[in-house]
C-alpha cells in the first residue's frame, strides 16, 4: 500500500486531497497541518510520497521541498499551486518538487500525476549504481503513438543515468518527468495532432476517446516517435522528434512566467524547462533537444567538536 502525506493548514483542503487519493485502490493517506509537523512524520516512518501545499505557516512548501531533498531523497513531492504561490511553485519545482497539480484541478489531475510519479520513484528504488567504467553510450528508439510504451522506456533510460552516476534519485524523478511530458506531447500533439484547447476543456474524456480513435487511423497511426539519448560522464542529451508537421513555438505560451503556472497549455513545456538544463527546438518545431548535466553534490564540512 503507498501512503501519501498530505500536508496542508486548511483542514477542508486536506481532507478533500486525502479523499481523492483514497479513491484509488491502494492508497493511504496520512496528514500533516504543516511543514514542521510533516518532518516530524517523515522522520518517524517515511511515506511514499508527500503532497503539499504552499502557502503554510511555520515552514512553508518551498522550505519543506528544500529539508525533504536534503534529508529523504528517496521521498517524491508533488505541489499543490493556488493563484498567488506561483512563484514559490516555480522555485520549489527548481529545488527539488517532482511535479505540481493546480488545486482547482485536483479533482481531474491529483490522480493521474500520483500515479505517474509513484511509479517512477518505485522504479528508482531498484536502481543500482553500476557500470563505474562506462565512459558513453548512445541509445535510438522508435515508438508507435501507444501511451504504453512510454514509461518503460522512460525507466529503462533511468537506468543508465543510475549506472552513470548522474543525479540522485529526486533528480531521476524530474528528468523522467520531463521525459514524459516530452513524449507524449509528441505523440498527441505531434503524431495525433490533438490540441491543448480540448484537453483544457471540460471535455477530459471526449479528449482521452479522441487519442484513442487516432491511433487506429491513417495517417496518424503510421506516424513514429524518435528518441535518442547520448550519456556521457558529464551530460545526458535526449532529442525527441515526431513525425507531425511541427508548431511555431514562439506562440506558446512562456512557461518560464509564473503567471503560466495555473494553465493546462504550456504545462509540460513548464516541466521540461524546469527539470532540464537547457531545451530547444528544431526549427520545424517538430523535435525537442534536452540537456541535463551531472549534479554537483555539495558536501558541507562537519563543525569541529
């Protein structure tokens, strides 16, 4: 059973997140009214996941983001964001949150992004740091428009980030969920040539219904994802091109502005600009290029006794 802690000062708030959560089988959740109150839990047995929000009193989400990266790596965090803590989410995502969920969505997204994170965290616990020789190694794939395919490629290229020793597990979490934004924007919104506009709609399952009918049809079920990723002792590049005719990303929305943070459009750019190094496009703006570089961890020194 996974146990989620959710943590928040408005007790409505939090129950109503718990509630939802519990409505997936398997699912725990715990409560914290606050950030100190939520380390204390934390110490005491560690959850498989903590959701937060962040506009708290005593430690707010950016600070618990900070002390649950510094202390329990191994403990994924997703943000709850309200209009005005838009800011606060975009430093907090840079330190260390896994993702986000806008708390007007939470009926419609607090799941799915759950169960997405979860399964890449229960992927990284198995992880072993291995093959110190390899010096670098490239990897092509080519994937039919099939959703299925997407996270065990996903965790296949953790692997080798693993073996590389490029990050530490929280790390693991945000690239794979920038890689996974990337990859299925590029099957929807490239291959299937779906629009943000439905899926921002209240028409959630008239969307999912419409990928599913694209797939079997032509042209779009002829069309592939490319993927390549380039590891190296420094780096690793991944570049994802889809077959779809492109889109002018000068006209998406910046995702690096905050203000963008409560929108449905521009959420995966978000993520991916976020959690990787640098991003670009081709010029057709039919192919992604991602860099993330090693981590330089920090030791501190230990103060003398």
């Amino acid at each position: 059973m996974a146990i989620v802690l959710v943590v928040d000062d408005v007790a409505m708030d939090r129950h109503l997140a718990g509630a939802l959560l519990e409505e997936h089988h398997g699912w725990s959740a715990v409560y914290a009214e606050d950030g100190q109150e939520a380390l204390a839990m934390i110490a005491e047995s560690a959850p498989d996941l903590v959701l937060t929000d962040l506009q708290m009193p005593e430690l707010n989400g950016l600070e618990l983001v900070e002390a649950i990266r510094r202390d329990y790596s191994q403990v994924p965090v997703i943000l709850m964001t309200a209009h005005g803590s838009e800011e606060i989410a975009v430093a907090a995502l840079k330190v260390g949150a896994s993702s986000y969920v806008p708390k007007r969505d939470l009926a419609r997204d607090l799941v799915p992004t759950t169960e997405k994170v979860l399964d890449m965290a229960r992927t990284n616990r198995n992880h072993q740091q291995i093959l110190d020789c390899l010096i670098e190694t490239e990897f092509r794939f080519r994937l039919s428009n099939d959703p299925m395919r997407v996270r065990p490629l996903i965790s296949h290229l953790q692997d080798h980030m693993t073996m590389m020793n490029l990050m530490d597990k929280g790390g693991l979490i945000r690239v794979g969920t920038a890689l996974h934004e990337s990859l299925v924007n590029a099957m929807e919104h490239g291959n299937l040539e779906l629009t943000s506009e439905l899926r921002e709609s209240e028409r959630f399952e008239a969307y999912r219904n419409l990928v599913d009918e694209r797939r079997k049809l032509q042209p779009y079920c002829d069309r592939h994802v490319m993927v390549t990723a380039h590891f190296s002792h420094d780096e690793v590049v991944f570049v994802v091109r889809d077959d779809g005719f492109g889109f002018d990303t000068s006209k998406l929305p910046d995702p690096r502005d905050p203000a963008n943070l409560q929108k449905c459009s521009g959420r995966g750019l978000f993520l991916i600009r976020t959690f990787m190094d640098e991003v670009s496009f081709n010029e057709k703006g039919n192919e992604i290029t991602m860099i993330k570089r090693r981590q330089q961890v920090v030791v501190e020194p230990k103060a003398e006794l």
